[in-house]
C-alpha cells in the first residue's frame, strides 16, 4: 500500500502506525535521557546538600585548672587548637580572660579582642579595666564597655568545667 503524499512539498505523510511508533521512540529516549540525568544527578545533589545536612563537631581547648582563678580578678588564659580546613592544618592561638564571680562555677569566658576594630585588650590592675590601646576603648570587669569607641561588649565564650579543668569551645567544625 502506498502512503498518501502531501501536496505542499511531495513528502510522504506518516500512517498513524508509524506515528505511534515514532512517538514510542520519542518517550522511550526521553525516559532513558531523564534516568541517566537522574542517576548522574543523585551524587552530585548529595554531594552538595550534604554538608547542609551534618551535625557539625564542636571544638573545646584546655585553658587550665579552675584552682587558678581568684574572685572577682580576670586570669589571662593563652591557649591553642589545630582548625583543618580542607587539606591546610593549622595551629591556631587566642587568649581569653576567666573571671570568677561570686561562685567558684560562675564564671565568664571573654574574648580579648576589642568590638571597635580588633585589637588586643589587656586586664589593667590600676584602672580596674580592660583597656584596648588603638583607640582608648574601655571594658569593665565583665566585658561592657566603659568608654571609647568598641560599639559591643567583650565577647562571652561558651565554657565547661571537666575534671577541674575549664575548656573554652572555639568553633565548629
């Protein structure tokens, strides 16, 4: 049987047999194409929602014994960790301040650097203050700020006490 032809440009018209058959073909490759996009698609979305997804470690260093702290009398702390990033290791150095207040466990961990612009501050015994030496910026004893211009109190690190050791948590890995 011959097939009818289109007048337009002389080509032959496809019999409806043959249009299922093509459009067949059609669903079948676009179903393989979407599988295989799917199966090299899966590791890829799990490789970036992943981390999202993970409970991130958190990081305690040592400071030292609790017995070394006095009421009422910041204690200078220096203290380090290894932070990994990647392939690059790195040793990492800060030093906080321990204040003890009333409680030999009521303590507060601060940061020694200034809100203004990041400098080092430092316990005055004199001034009865921490004193940041870029612009003058004051703390009191339990890191708000006196005077100057730090826009922030001293940061307040998350502190436990094991064993008779007090650890400060430095980040999250």
């Amino acid at each position: 049987m011959e097939h009818p032809k289109s007048e337009a440009n002389n080509q032959e018209i496809p019999s409806a047999e043959e249009m299922s058959r093509r459009r067949f073909l059609s669903y079948l490759t676009g179903l393989l194409g979407g599988v295989i996009a799917l199966a090299a698609g899966l590791p890829l979305a799990g490789f970036v929602i992943s981390p999202l997804l993970e409970r991130k470690k958190e990081l305690w260093a040592k400071l030292g014994p609790v017995s070394s702290l006095r009421p009422q009398q910041p204690v200078k702390f220096t203290y380090s960790y290894q932070r990994i990033d990647g392939w690059f290791e790195k040793t990492v150095h800060n030093t906080t301040y321990a204040v003890q207040l009333s409680q030999p466990e009521e303590l507060i961990i601060l940061s020694n650097i200034c809100t203004h612009l990041g400098c080092g501050v430092w316990w005055d015994d004199k001034a009865e203050a921490f004193l940041c030496p870029c612009h003058d910026g004051r703390f009191d004893l339990q890191g708000k700020v006196l005077s100057g211009p730090p826009p922030k109190p001293l940061a307040r690190l998350r502190w436990r006490i094991q064993k008779g050791e007090i650890f400060v948590r430095t980040e999250e890995v």
